[in-house]
C-alpha cells in the first residue's frame, strides 16, 4: 500500500480500495473500524490482527492485491469514488454501513445526477405490460432531466435503463459484483452503451463476483443515491421490494405502478401501496411531481375535455337535462318533466340559450349541439 | 289523498308517496318543507300555493294520481318503504336531502342486509378485465355475509349483480327510474332474477323514467346506504367516481381497484386513490377487511410459502450464500468467499447443519436442498 499506487491516490483512496476488497459490503465490523480510526489505520489493525474482531479480514488479506486491482480497473476505465470527492453522491451518507469507496465507469457525475435522480426497480421475471411501462417512465423522466438508476436486471430494470438511452438520457447501472464483469452476461451490449454516456457503479472490487448477499447489499445504494425509487412490477418477494423499504426507511419518496390484481407481478406494487410506504403513480409526470422540485414539476391533473353544460348550476342542469334532442317541446310540458315551474323553466332556457346549450323548435325547445 | 288508500297507508305514507312524484330526487326545496312542516302538511301547502317557491311543484300537481302509483307499484309488489319503517336503511338519513320514502320490489329486508353490505360500482363500458375483478369481488362479498349494492347498468353493475346471483347471496339494484320500468331494458332478466331473493330500489314512482339528473341523485342513495364503496373501474368522468366521492363526503370507505395504467377505464380508480379518498383493495378479503367487521373480517396480508433460509442472522446468512450446490468447499475458501474469518464460518456452518440447510460433501460443505 505505498510506491506506485500513491503517485495515483493518495493513502486513504488506497486504503479504501482496499476496504472494497477486504470487506463484505455493508459488513458493520469493518464500517465501524474504518469510521473510527480511518480507512489507512484500519487496515493496518487488520494486518496486526489488533483485535479478534478482525480475524473475519485474514482470509482476504491473503489475497489481497490492491495494485492488480487498481490495473484491472484502469484497464476498464474505472476510477475509484470515495466520500468526499466533488462527484461523490452524498445520499449514501445516510447508509448506516456506507460504501468505503465505489468503483465508476462512464463519462456522467454521479453527484449531479442524483441530485435529479429516480431509481426504477422491478421484477426480473416482468410482464410485457411492466417493461412497456418501465420503458415508458424511464424516458419520460430521462426527457425531463431525471438521471434514471438501476441494477441492469433483467425485466424491469435492463427496461429502465432501455428508455433512456431511447431519448439519449443519463442512466445509470449499479451492479452487485465488479464494474468489470457485466451481469447478467447477457446484458454485456447494454451496460457498454450505458458506460458510454452514463455510468456503471459498483462498491465491490473489480472482478468480484455477484453474490446474493451483495445484491441486497446493492439496493441500499440504489435506493439512497437517489431522491426516490418506483417499483414498476413486484412479486410479493421481489427484492425491488427491498430496495423500495431501503429508501423509505432513509426518507426517500417511493412510488409504484399499478397493475392487474389477477397478475401477481403487480401484487409486490399493491401490497407496497397498501402497507402506505408507496405513493401510486401512472405515468412519468406522476413520478416527477412526486420526486422532482416543487412546483416546476407539478403533475397536472389527468383529466378528460369538459363537455357543454358540465358547470351549468343545478337548475339550468334540471332543463337541460329535460330538452329532447330531436323535437321540440313545449315549456309547460319541460316544466312537468323537469319537476320545476313555467317560470325556472324560462329562466333555465334563458340561460341555456345564451350558452347554445337550447334553442327554439317549432313550439317549443330542444338542445342544441355544437 | 284520503279514502281508499288511507285503508292501506297512513296519511305521511301517502304524502310521501306522492312526493316521491311530486319533486325530483334531492329537491331542496321539498326536502325542507317536508323536514319542516311534513309530508302530509308540504302537500297540502302546495295545493294552495301558500308560497312562490312551491309553484314548481304545480305542475306536476296536475298530472299526480298517487292512488294510481300506488296500484301499478302493488302489481310489480313494491311497497312503500319511509323513514323510521323497521326496515329502512337509516344510512340515508346522513344525506341532506333524503328521499321521501323508497319503492322497493323483492323478498329482503334492506336495513338489515345494509347494515353489512357493499357498493360495487363502476364503468358501463368496463374491459374484461374490469368485469372479471367485479364479478369475482361480488361473489366473494356474498360469500362472506355482505348484500352487494348496485345500480344495475351495463358493466361492472351487471357483473357485479350476476357475480352475487351466482353464490345465492343477495344482492340489491337501485334504480334511475320506476321500480315497474327495467333500465337498461336488456337486463330486464337480470332485475327479475335480482327481484326473487334481493331487492330493486328506487326513490321515484313507479313508471318514473330514468334521466341523467335521476341517475346522478341516484348514486348517492347507492353510496349512504352502503357501509362503503368499491370503484372497480372507472374513466376520468365516470358516473362511479361520482358515487364514489358521495360515500367519501359522508363519511363512508371507499376502495378502488387499480388496474393496468395503459387502460383509460382504470384512470378513474388510479384518480381517486392518488386523491387520496379511495384505498387499494385488490380482492374480497382485502374489501371485507375495509368494510367489515373489526377482527372476524381482517384480511390476512397475502404472502408466498417463507424459503429455507429467510430468517437467518446475517453471519449465518452470509454463510449460506457463500455455500455452493454441487461440489462441497472446505471452510478456508467459504472464509474468503464469504469474507468471513474460519471460526465464523464454521459456526455458521454449524447452524446450517442444525437448521438442514448445509451438509458436508468431500472435503468440504454445500448447500443441502430440502
């Protein structure tokens, strides 16, 4: 831990690279050390074996070999991100067991963009309707300047991360096992064209292999590097689920897309939506009214074209509702009809008539149709 | 409004009855005379038009023959139902202008069968989906005890009707129109089924015609009678939302069930649920739960079968992750696998085994499948 590297990082960058090694992520031993006494004189203690705590280290520190994976690194175009730096994405901080450092290929800046982020997970076993969906939101919000974060899964997520590269937005993959090793393989084409314009992130060292542990591990990032997370679909065990309680847990908005209730890749999103921790949205200005600025974001109100005589009070509504369509009638037979007097019928047609809501026929009234 | 029908009703029935004809559903007008003075003494001072305000109600006056509402009422068997009778459904008294009375056709007692029941309501031009969900939860309700409430149109009313019919539960149809006059006119089959073991209700004489301001009056009679509301589907402007925000206003659970985002007939649902007025309900249990009963109706949380392994320490955990299927590993290689030291490993392992989850296997362990 000293010639060649520090000329490239200083000692603590070292050290935490070292750390992404060493320790399992969000293993509360090495946290805990490294918070206290520093990620250089943690490791150090651990190359003592100044406590029995650390014994947990030994086996990796056998094969641990900071330089190579530096190299590996590089070769990849990977740098190493530690707290602090400009570009660091401040979210994590509120992780009991933040990352020591993260490994990040791609030309975005991570701090930026998740500052204006949305995190869309979901089932990797997802419906047509989820991916038409996840698709759909992620360029939607990508159109509206949201950088979109997901873990480059199959269904849901690789669905994300397709729309917006679709509008040439900013996306961004976070992977369980190193930002060298693309995963699912099948995915290889799809993180590379991410690699070109976004990023792909990773808190383990290069070449580090996916593990289930550190999939969970995953999602506590994704969850709060963003400003909130949308699960599109979900079954009930769906580890989007987890993610989705990582960011409600840390105060971040979560959000979920409706589905059929006879499809069980939705029942994840229902239950999430019933048990109050998820906000229902339908369509990407939801989502930026939900996680964007204030205001500048406001979703406006779904809604359908008024038609003539929607705001009419209740007694011209009364006449208008009595008017034939086809032949006149007259107003004592409107007033019959209508349960109201000659005399509110008149004032009604009044009314009516000023608005081209009615008009004279033979004798008596009709409605009129613009 | 004397004599003959005098023998067979009270004089306030017989008032009622003919206000029922006199005013059109939820005119405030006669609603505060009749609160003020009564039925029988409302009537008379329209008669004499004892004030400018009743002359609505003069025409009508002419065309009213309560004796012959009353005769075409009794050959269909509807009866006269008013406020304070044993079985009025005194959910109506919550509205502000409650109706005169109720003519109601079939063998089922309405204030008890209200007194668990449930609205489902919804689109006329509902997808398959929506008629399937409305179908299935209005079996279910019936099953569990509920009298389902409807309003007997096309789509999801239907559905809902039918899906009760099915089970030999009851259901109740309230109507736009005279109690005499099947609307829509094809499912005149349908009310007579709905007749034989549940009710067809309405607050307008019979021969009444059904018009869009009746329809809109109806809806509320559908929401206050009802424990609670469940929109199945749902367009922007549906008639449904507007029952729906009557059972909100009045202090009634209103459930919506979502559906795909892509269908216009589930924008409604979705609306009301963003709004904040209706709760997520995706089956039967989860609207009995809502609606019922505290405890005997609570529905239990849907979940999968737990795996083997789901509560497991993170230690342990971490142990099994590490654990390959196939070919055992002995402990060093799990340590750092796992990035655990051996006597961690090997205490997990110990767990493992205890809890069958790990098995020894050559030189080293695995995982064990059940």
């Amino acid at each position: 831990m000293n010639a060649p590297a520090s000329s490239l990082l200083d000692q603590d960058r070292f050290a935490r690279a070292a750390w992404s090694r060493l320790a399992e992520p969000g293993d509360a031993v090495a946290v805990s050390l490294v918070a206290r006494i520093g990620a250089v004189e943690a490791l150090r203690a651990v190359r003592e074996q100044a406590h029995p705590a650390l014994e947990r280290f030994a086996p990796r520190l056998g094969v641990l070999d900071v330089e190579r994976d530096l190299e590996v690194g590089a070769r990849f175009g990977a740098r190493v991100l530690c707290p602090g730096d400009p570009d660091w994405p401040t979210g994590l901080d509120d992780l009991a067991a933040p990352p020591f450092c993260l490994w990040v290929r791609g030309p975005a800046d991570l701090a930026s963009g998740c500052r204006r982020s949305a995190a869309i997970v979901g089932a990797r076993s997802a419906t047509a309707y989820g991916e038409m969906v996840a698709t759909d939101l992620a360029a939607g919000l990508a159109e509206r300047g949201f950088v979109v974060v997901s873990g480059a899964a199959f269904g849901i997520d690789a669905a994300a991360h397709r729309g917006v590269l679709a509008v040439e937005g900013t996306t961004v993959a976070v992977l369980a096992g190193g930002v060298d090793r693309p995963y699912p393989a099948a995915h290889a084409t799809l993180l590379g064209r991410i690699v070109e314009s976004g990023l792909v992130v990773s808190e383990v060292a290069p070449a580090s292999a996916p593990t289930k542990s550190r999939f969970l591990q995953r999602n506590r990032l994704i969850a709060t590097m963003t400003v909130g997370t949308v699960v599109v679909e979900a079954g009930l065990r769906s580890g989007s689920l987890n993610t989705a309680r990582h960011a409600a847990e840390h105060g971040r908005v979560v959000a979920a897309v409706p589905g059929p209730v006879t499809s069980m890749m939705s029942a994840g999103c229902h239950q999430a939506m019933r048990d109050g921790y998820a906000v229902l949205v339908t369509d990407a200005a939801e989502v930026a009214d939900a996680l964007g600025d204030l205001g500048a974001d406001s979703a406006t109100r779904p809604s359908e074209p008024a038609r003539p005589g929607d705001d009419l009070d209740e007694l011209t509504a009364r006449v208008h509702a009595s008017l034939p369509v086809r032949r006149g009638v007259p107003v004592e037979r409107l007033a019959v009809a209508g349960g109201l007097s000659p005399a509110e019928v008149a004032a009604g047609l009044g009314r009516l008539e000023l608005l081209g809501l009615a008009e004279r026929h033979g004798e008596g009234w009709r409605q009129r149709r613009s």
